[in-house]
C-alpha cells in the first residue's frame, strides 16, 4: 500500500488520520503550501489521496459526497479487529454509528460519535506504515472534551483499552488528562474535567490532530496568506514548545506544533 509496506495496527489505537473536503483539488493546494506536503493516489479511488512528508505517507484527504452534508474535519481512525463488534458496542453504550461500517479499499470503515458528541473513525484491516508521535505522522491526537474519565471510559470499553490482552493500548491517568499508549509510545490524550470537577458545557468535544512543523511562525503566516484562519500561537501544555490552531478554508480544524 506504500512504499513502508502495508501494516497491522495496534488493536485500539489510532491507525490513521484523515480530512474530508468539498474541493480535493483546493485541499491539495492549501496543505502542501502550508505543510509542504506532496500528494499521491490513495487504494481507495479517485476521490482519495495521500499525503506524504520527506517520502512518509502523513495524512489522507478525501472529497466529500456533495450528497453528504456533513462539516469538513479532520478525522481520527482508531484499529479494530472487527467494525460490526465495534459498531455494536458504540450502539449499545448510546453513541451513534452515523456511516457504515463500508467495504472501502483493502478493509472496512465507519465514523461514528460518542456519547458527547465527538466524531471519530474506525477501521478494520491492514494500515500504511504509520503511528502517532513517529516519523512525520501527527505529533499526537488529543481529545478535548467535558469530562475525560467518562469519555475514557467509554472509548475503553469500545476499543479495549486497558483490557490486559497482549497487543492492546494502555491507559494512565497524568497530570490531569488521560494518556494512551501503544505499547512504546503516547498515542492520544484525553483532556477536560479534573477529578473533582462537575463536566463543562462550555466544551465543544472533539478529536484534535496536532501536526508537527519546523517554521510555526511561517506555517501560520502561509496558512493566512493561503486563505486559512489563525489562532496567535501559544505555548504548548508541558511548555517545551509552541501551537497554534488554524482552519482551513473550507473549515477542517487542526493544531500545528514546533517540533
């Protein structure tokens, strides 16, 4: 599937990040002025490609259905072992399945929401050679969310976090968030509502990715000039580096970090 090979993702963790656009064309354009990214044919059709960092295959982009009226984002795609279990299960914890699962290329995939509202994807079968905090892949996916144990705990039972099954994601509690891990590495965290803390409305839940980038001052000032909008950039959570929020054109949201 590319030029890493096709892989087997970790059971529940994120397997791949992609952005649905109304224009695939436009959505080229502006990602490959701001991140610099190149762009190739995807396994999944016209409508799909990938995109590539220094060789590495980095994100997906996708060209909406004009059937489909649904808002430009970035999704996060976690691995699962079957979509229908998975479905199932996010059904009968009161979230929504709202496409799929769907024979799409080489496996399945649906995109569902959680009880708060959040969207995400899951995907079943094998993956391009990529993983969270590696390479030129997102530097991390983060939930921001009302309250993180509930959300954790729900994402746990659908995807087996923390289930003690060799191959699976683990869950820690640090510094006020819920940290994911693959086995080697942070692969998500899950900020909002301290231990004590009643949920914030205030919240709009969501999966966000963080790209890495080596000029942030310059990402941001391109992204501008490339029609995007920008938040002024702040220092990152540990302090160690900076980040900033931009949206694209059509809307998609994502964070770029100093790397």
């Amino acid at each position: 599937m590319s030029a890493h090979g096709p892989a087997t993702p970790v059971r529940g963790a994120p397997c791949w990040v992609s952005l649905m656009a109304r224009d695939l064309e436009a959505a080229q354009e502006f990602y490959s002025a701001v991140l610099g990214w190149r762009f190739r044919p995807a396994s999944l059709g016209e409508e799909f490609s990938v995109a590539m960092a220094d060789g590495e295959p980095v994100a997906g982009i996708g060209a909406l259905a004009r059937n489909y009226q649904v808002a430009v984002a970035w999704t996060s795609y976690f691995a699962v072992a079957n979509a229908d279990d998975t479905a199932d299960r996010i059904r009968e914890r009161g979230a929504t399945v709202a496409v799929g699962p769907i024979k799409l290329g080489p496996g399945r995939a649906a995109l569902a929401a959680d009880p708060d509202g959040a969207t995400f994807g899951f995907w079943e079968g094998q993956t391009l050679a990529w993983s969270v905090g590696q390479g030129n892949a997102p530097a991390c996916l983060e939930l921001r969310t009302r309250d993180a144990f509930a959300a954790a705990i729900f994402y746990a039972e659908v995807f087996g976090w923390a289930s003690g099954e060799p191959g699976g994601c683990d869950v820690t509690y640090e510094h006020d968030q819920v940290i994911v891990r693959d086995g080697t590495h942070t692969v998500a965290t899950l900020r909002g509502g301290g231990v004590e803390d009643a949920p914030d409305p205030r919240v709009r839940p969501r999966w966000h990715v963080h790209f890495p980038v080596q000029d942030i001052e310059k990402v941001t000032a391109t992204a501008v000039a490339a029609g995007g909008t920008v938040t002024p950039v702040t220092p990152t959570a540990d302090g160690e580096g900076s980040q900033a929020v931009i949206r694209d054109p059509d809307g998609g949201l994502f964070t770029v970090v100093s790397a």
